[in-house]
C-alpha cells in the first residue's frame, strides 16, 4: 500500500469529523492534523455517532471538558484525502497526560496488515469533535415518523408500520 504501519498524533492542533454529499449519499471524514501533517480517514456514520457518544460519556466521568477553551473552527481541511477507510475505532484517556485518544485501525482483509492512526487530544478539543460528531450525524436524510427508517425526501415509500400502503414523509409528522 506504501503507507506506515503506525501514525501517532501527539497532540493535535485540530480534531474533526464531517460529511461530503447529499443526505443519504454522504461521505463521514474523521480528519486530525499536528504540524503540516493532515491525516484524513473516512468513517461511518456509525463510527461518528459512537465517537460522539463515547467521548461524552468519558468526559462526563472526568467531570467535565477542563479548562483549556473549546475549538470553533471545525470543518475540514481541503483537499480531502483520505488515508483509508477505518475498520474499527477505539477511545482512551490517559491520566497522566490528561489527555484522550483516538485509536482508528485501517479496514483490511483478514490477513493484511492496515495502518493504524493514534490521535491525541486535550478534553476540550474532544468536546469540540463530540459535538460536531453528533451535530453531522443528526444532518442527515430525515426519518419515517412510523418505522425510524431514513428516507429520500419527498419520495413514497414502503412501510413495514403502515401495512404495506406507501407513506410520503411530511416533516410536520416527525
């Protein structure tokens, strides 16, 4: 592949996740840069909402985001050029440093060997990507008011709750 094995990000100068493309076609981007290094990763949604989750509840435990002011400028940076696609994320604190991790492990087939991203960030700016995480999420296509399911738009569908008639969403509904 000729990327390295291991990328550790010490402490980051910045810490993101955001999605490219229209609801429903969305790309979800988890991106951290220390220096003049920008390492950029596409996620799940799946992943950005249990980041999300999983920092707050690890913050929430450690009393709270600290001192330091959170970061406001939290979009990507251009271009976006994803590493990998990430298989599977991890979330850690170490006391000593008072500082969360991020461990974001290269999606691979069985028996290669993916490259693994450490991200290292102060409480604040992981309040910061906790937020934007769940705020990316939550813009995406809306949902079927009776089966919780994301549709396109305007357009009829299918509910398994409505007996097999089609439904067409209305947003007043939800």
């Amino acid at each position: 592949m000729g990327f390295p094995e291991f990328i550790e990000l010490n402490r980051v100068d910045f810490v993101t996740i955001d999605a490219i493309g229209p609801p429903g076609k969305r790309t979800f981007y988890l991106q951290a840069g220390e220096d003049d290094l920008v390492v950029t990763m596409v996620i799940e949604k799946e992943h950005a909402i249990a980041i999300s989750i999983a920092v707050d509840g690890v913050l929430e435990r450690l009393g709270g985001s600290g001192d330091e002011p959170e970061p406001t400028a939290l979009g990507l940076v251009r271009p976006v050029e994803p590493l990998f696609r990430v298989g599977q994320l991890g979330l850690g604190y170490d006391e000593d440093r008072d500082m969360l991790i991020i461990v974001a492990e290269e999606l691979t087939v069985e028996e290669e060997q993916g490259t693994e991203v450490h991200i290292w960030a102060s409480r604040a700016q992981m309040a910061a990507l906790a937020r934007k995480a769940a705020d990316v999420s939550a813009a995406g296509r809306p949902v079927c008011s009776l089966w919780g399911e994301p549709i396109e738009p305007g357009e009829r569908h299918v509910c398994v709750r409505g007996n097999g008639r089609k439904h067409l969403y209305d947003p007043g509904e939800a």
